[in-house]
C-alpha cells in the first residue's frame, strides 16, 4: 500500500516546478497562494512552469497541514432560475482574490436537503458557508458553532435575529411597492407568492404586502393568492387562476420576475395590454425583468453588494475569529413599463 506522504511517481513535485523556473520551493508556494507578494516577472516565470509541468498543488496536504481548505460552501434555494445568479457570482469573484473556492449546493426550497447539505459541507472541510434566509432549525445552528464553522446568512435583514447577516429588509421593500400600487388607484389586487413554509423571505413580502393595504384600511383576505413554486409557466398558471377567480383584478403582484415573467407571458396570451388593461409586478430585478415587454416594474434586490459583502464577511470570521456585525442594504423600486394606473382611475 502506498503511503500517503509517497510521490506518486511521474507526478511533477514543487520541487520539479522551482528547479525549472529557477526559484525556491517557498517561492513557488508564495506564488501559488499569496501571488500579490511576488514579482510579476517570478510569478509569470513560476506559472509557466506550473503550465508546463502540469503541477497540481496537493490541497489535501495543505489543509492538514494548515488545518484549513480554503474552501467555503455556498446553499442556495435553487439553481433552476437566476435569482441567486449574481450574488453568487460576485461571492465567487470576492472569494478568488484570496484563493478560496466556492462550493455550491442548492436544496430545492427544501429544508431537510439544506440541513444534508450544511452536514455533507462542513464534513467536506468547508471553512465557512453562505447560507439564504434566517428560517431552519435551531439544530443546524447549534451544530455549527459546535463545529466553530463561520456562517452568514444572506438575502435578509431582521434586527431581531441574532444571526450575522448581508441582505435588505424583504418586508419594507414590498411595502413600499405596495403603497405604489396603491397610490395608482388600484384596488383589486392578485399576488403570486412561492410556497411560505420554511422560506422568510416569502413570508416578509407577504407581510409586507398585507401591512401596506392595512394601512389604507383594506385587507389582505380581500386579495387573489396563489402560493406556487417558482418558474415561468407557474406563474402563468397562477396569474390564469387569479383571473377566472377574480377577472376584474387590475393588478397582479408577484414574489419574484421569473412568476412575474410568466404572468407577462399569460396576460398576452389572454389578449390583456400591460399595463393598460392590467398591471404586473415582480421582485429581485434579474436579467430577466429588462427582457420582457414591457420591461419589468420590479424591487431591485443588491444582489452584488450582497455577494461580495458576505465573502468578505465570512474571510473576517475564517481568520480572524471576528464577528462582524450585520448589514443592512438598500433595495429600491425599479419603475418600468408594467406599472399603470389602475384602469378605474382612466
């Protein structure tokens, strides 16, 4: 049996890669995992002898070695649409400047597949993990801190939670949109919302829709929901619904753009002008919400800001042992096309 610390023979060494760029072996490990403190003229001498050889660093060593991976986990709701898209993109771009990858998880909106993942993650060595939402078991959370795993949790702002966070306040935002679609006059409302069970950020834009008709003394019970997963065609199929239920809706509100999308798409096919015969909203401003016509009249969500702040975040926690305090970030109306004055009011 070959011992673990035996070189697999053929397989180039450090030391192969510093005797051909003619440096030190520390130098290439300088190269490899601080390259900022290197020459450029080493560094590119150095990776074009990494390129030749075919080196691959033995991270499994350097992990044993340092106690660390450099690697931090990411579990997402979904893949299946691009709402996570950006954020994990810049969480990715953040993570490179300082060598860590990313491993990326999705658990279907389902909260016992999420808790497998955290699980199979940190057992994986993962350094630290970006979680979305504050809502999963008091379990999970326990598990962490015995197991000194850093985590932030994404896409939420909640003063009441103890938890260290990145995101916006999802309650606040569609209120605010609410009270838009209100000031237009509009009345009978449609919402299409994702499944609340286990998903916080639902739940806020739910709350916050039913606060803002509260408010101008209406109530949310008078309001057409449909609760559905998230795609196109189930917001087509929602919007459909709401319609033969309720037919003189003159707004149709939605918990994301991909239902948002869908309702667009079904309005069109009915023979409905948007916004003039009926409104849409949506929520997030993703690629998407600028492809549709009309363009989207949506929440623009930070989701950048929110991506690059919690890598950052986490790499404080990871090396520091710090415990950064939370972030609030803006989110704000995107006002497009889809948006009108209810028709009562023409």
């Amino acid at each position: 049996m070959r011992k673990q610390d035996e070189q697999i023979p053929g397989v180039p060494t450090l030391q192969d890669v510093a005797k051909a760029a003619g440096v030190s072996t520390a130098t290439v490990s300088r190269c490899l995992n601080a390259p900022s403190v290197v020459s450029e003229k080493t560094r590119v001498r150095v990776m074009e002898a990494v390129k030749t050889l075919g080196y691959a660093p033995n991270f499994s060593a350097q992990a044993l070695a340092a106690k660390r991976t450099n690697t931090f986990g990411a579990i997402v709701p979904t893949m299946a649409n691009a709402i996570f898209a950006r954020g994990l993109q810049a969480f990715q771009e953040e993570l490179q400047k300082s060598n860590i990858t990313m491993l990326v998880a999705s658990s279907s909106y389902r909260p016992e597949l999420e808790e497998e993942q955290i699980r199979a993650l940190v057992a994986r060595g993962a350094d630290a993990l970006l979680l979305i939402g504050h809502d999963r078991s008091d379990d999970i959370y326990k598990f962490l801190e015995r197991r000194g795993i850093p985590y932030v949790v994404a896409w939420v702002h909640d003063d009441g939670q103890s938890h260290v966070s990145i995101g916006f306040d999802n309650k606040l935002a569609m209120q605010s949109l609410t009270r838009a679609v209100l000031d237009l006059g509009h009345r009978r409302l449609g919402y299409i919302t994702a499944q609340r069970i286990g998903n916080d950020r639902a739940q806020a834009r739910y709350g916050g829709l039913s606060d803002a008709l509260s408010e101008s003394g209406l109530s949310i019970d008078d309001v057409a929901l449909e609760e559905t997963d998230y795609s196109i065609k189930s917001g087509a199929d929602a919007f459909d619904r709401i319609l033969k239920r309720q037919p003189d809706t003159t707004v149709v509100m939605c918990g994301n753009d991909v239902l948002a999308a869908g309702a667009l798409q079904k309005a069109r096919s009915l023979g409905l002008q948007v916004p003039k015969d009926v409104s849409i909203t949506g929520f997030d401003d993703i690629d998407i919400a600028e492809i549709v016509s009309p363009a989207l009249t949506t929440i623009h969500v930070p989701h950048r800001n929110m991506g690059r702040g919690a890598a950052s975040m986490l790499i404080e926690m990871s090396r520091d042992g710090t415990r950064p305090k939370s972030r609030e970030l803006p989110a704000h109306i995107e006002w497009r096309g889809t948006l009108g004055p209810s028709p009562d009011q023409m």
